[in-house]
C-alpha cells in the first residue's frame, strides 16, 4: 500500500489513456479477425477439395 | 507399516482395514502362482518383441539404403553427386548431380511452410484461446478431416486448381506444372499437423499463467502472443520442425504438380523436380535392377532420410532448450 502511495506520480487519466486504450483495442479487434480469417481459409480449403467441382 | 498406521489412527475402520489386507494377501498368492509368473514373463517378452520390431525394421532399412547407396558411390563420386548442377539419371548417358533435386526440395519445403506455419499457428491460437468448447468440438474433427485428405486429391488439387485459377491469374508466365502450386498445397495439407501439435501444446499451458496476465489488465491478444505462445514455444517449434519434415518427404503432391524437369530451382512459377519426384518417376519407369540409375534411388533415398535425420536431431535440441516445466 506504501508503495503505491510513493509511487511515481501518475493521474489516473494519464493511467487509462483513452488513445492506448483505442490502440490496443484495435490490435485485438485485427488479430481476432486474423484468426477467423485463417480458419476461414482452411475450412474453405476443404470445402474447396472435398466439395462439388 | 500398516500396524504403524492402526496405531496411530485408532478411528481407522479395523473391519475394512482386514479385509483389504485378505485382498493383498489373495493377490500375493495369485501372483506367485506358477502360471501367473508364466504370463507375466510372457507380456514382458511380447512387448520386448514388439519394440525390437520396428527398431530391426529401421535398422534393416538404414542397412539396404546404406548398402546400395555405396555401389552407387563405387560408379559415380560423392563430390559429382553431393555438388554437381545436372541431373539426367534416365538418360543415357546421364548425369548424377543432386543439386537440382535438393534444391527443389528445399525450394518446396521452404515456400509450404510459408503458409502452414502462420495459418496453422493462428488456428491453433484460436482453437486454444479463443473458441467455445462446442466450437472446439465441432472445428477439430474438422481439420482432422483435412488431414485425412490422401495427398494424391492435394496433387490434382494443385494441377487442376491452384495452378489455373489462383496463380495463372495472378502471374500469367506460370507454367502447367511448377512449384509454387506444389508448394501451397503441401503448405494445405501440413496444416492440420501444425495447429493440431501447437494446439496441444497451448491447452497444456497452465491456466494460472493466464489468468494472471489477464489479472494485470492484458487483452486476450496479449494473453496469448505475450504469456501463452512464448511457454508453449518448444511444443510449437516441434511441430514446426514436425511439419518440416512432413513436406521434406511429400511425394505424390510433388510428383503430380511440381513436374518431372530436373533444374536448379530459382523460379517457384517453373517446374522443379524434388529427390522423391524423382524416386517416383524412377520406379514408375523401367529401370534395370542394379544399374546406376536403380543404385542412385538408394543415394537419393539416403541423403533424404540424412536431411529428415538432421531435422529431427535439430527439434529434439530447440524443445529441450525451450522446454518450460510448470507444477
């Protein structure tokens, strides 16, 4: 607890900065759609393979 | 040692106590009998047997490549096959340098772990991190089905499908057979190897690791490329060395898509031919047993099981170094 209250001196909006909080959000948001995108193509693969041609 | 117990426990059920003891009494004297030693002796030996055989069996093939892999070297040098640029085995009078054949190979390895190893990791990711139990359920057996796929569909799969409708679009010099084709369909079909293993080695990651970066404030972005990916890397890394050597070894996609024509790869939108494509058309043909060409499958076949050795040597090392032991 001391610690904390000696710590560096840091305001809370400084703490929860809404641009790096946007920033990061994005970077989930592409890695996410990254995944679907890549188990998207290999069920389309298959789909591709074992489908009617 | 169990009087010890009593002793010391004297709310110890005394009635259960004996009778497990009559049990272990039983079981003692039906594992003296003569036949119960008999049989027990009997499994050990089986399944010594069982593991001598498939040792024998690599043994005996290492011993036949290694035999006419030297009758081989008695009509043509190391030096000519390990560093020569041509190679022209069926014709007559032909060349045997090996450099085209590894460098297709290496060319084909190379471009299909292009695109194994990020769609195979981010699959895996996904599975582990992402997805709902039932979506696990469901997208498992799946891939599983892909893997099951035999490589034969893969080769026609690329001949009659990547080739003129992904990459003739794209790059209008590309040729019939070439390796770019071969290459992105064992890229395909090594991907369920990849996501299965890395996923494997994702799950058995503790969970207290992740709930501590998600305690910190981390996203589930971060969890799993900062916290989870780098304690499962030696699992991930085998599976990458794994796959490697699965499309080091492929034969039929390659022999299908890749072409016959034995040149130095420097144009993955030409045709190559890899060690096993050659191995194919060799024996597809009718070469005369014990000839150079019949003896040069055996070279061929050796210094590809010296690369998968090589490989697999090089794995076990990265998975001891990256290796995390958790409780």
């Amino acid at each position: 607890m001391s610690a904390l209250a000696s710590g560096p001196d840091v305001a809370a909006t400084d703490l929860l900065d809404s641009t790096q909080l946007k920033g990061r959000a994005r970077k989930a948001t592409i890695f996410r759609t990254l995944l679907f995108a890549a188990v998207g193509f290999t069920i389309a693969m298959l789909g591709v393979l074992i489908g009617p041609r | 040692m169990t009087q010890s117990v009593v002793s010391r426990n004297p709310g110890v059920n005394r009635p259960l106590l004996n009778r497990a003891r009559s049990d272990e009494e039983i079981a003692n004297q039906l594992l003296n009998t003569k036949s119960a030693k008999f049989s027990e002796r009997l499994i050990g030996y089986s399944l010594v047997a069982c593991g001598l055989i498939s040792v024998l069996t690599t043994v005996g093939i290492v011993l036949v490549l290694i035999e006419e892999a030297l009758q081989f070297f008695g009509d043509v040098s190391l030096v000519d096959f390990l560093f020569g640029t041509e190679w022209t085995a069926l014709f007559a009078d032909g060349s045997f340098g090996v450099l085209p054949l590894v460098t297709a190979t290496v060319m084909i390895a190379a471009l299909s772990m292009v695109v194994a190893i990020p769609v195979g990791l981010l699959v895996a990711i996904y599975l582990s991190e992402y997805a709902s139990p039932k979506v696990r359920s469901v997208l498992k057996p799946v891939m599983e089905l892909l893997a099951g796929v035999p490589t034969i569909v893969f080769g026609y799969f690329a001949l009659t499908f990547i080739t003129p409708s992904v990459l003739k679009p794209i790059f209008s010099e590309t040729q019939v057979f070439n390796i770019l084709a071969a290459s992105i369909a064992v890229g395909i079909m090594v991907i369920p190897l990849v996501a299965s293993l890395s996923e494997d080695a994702l799950s058995a990651v503790p969970r207290a690791l992740r709930e501590g970066a998600f305690g910190m404030g981390a996203t589930r972005m971060e969890v799993s490329t900062q916290v989870v990916v780098p304690a499962a890397l030696s699992g991930i890394v085998a599976s990458i060395v794994l796959a490697i050597s699965r499309a080091f070894g492929e034969t039929m996609i390659v022999a299908i898509a890749a072409g016959s024509k034995a040149q130095i790869a420097d144009n993955p939108l030409e045709p190559g031919q890899t060690m096993t494509g050659f191995m194919v058309q060799a024996f597809s043909g009718d070469v005369e047993t014990g000839s150079t060409v019949y003896k040069s499958l055996f070279a061929v076949g050796l210094l590809l099981f010296l690369i998968t050795l090589v490989l697999n040597l090089i794995s076990n090392r990265i998975v001891a170094k990256f290796r995390e032991a958790y409780d």
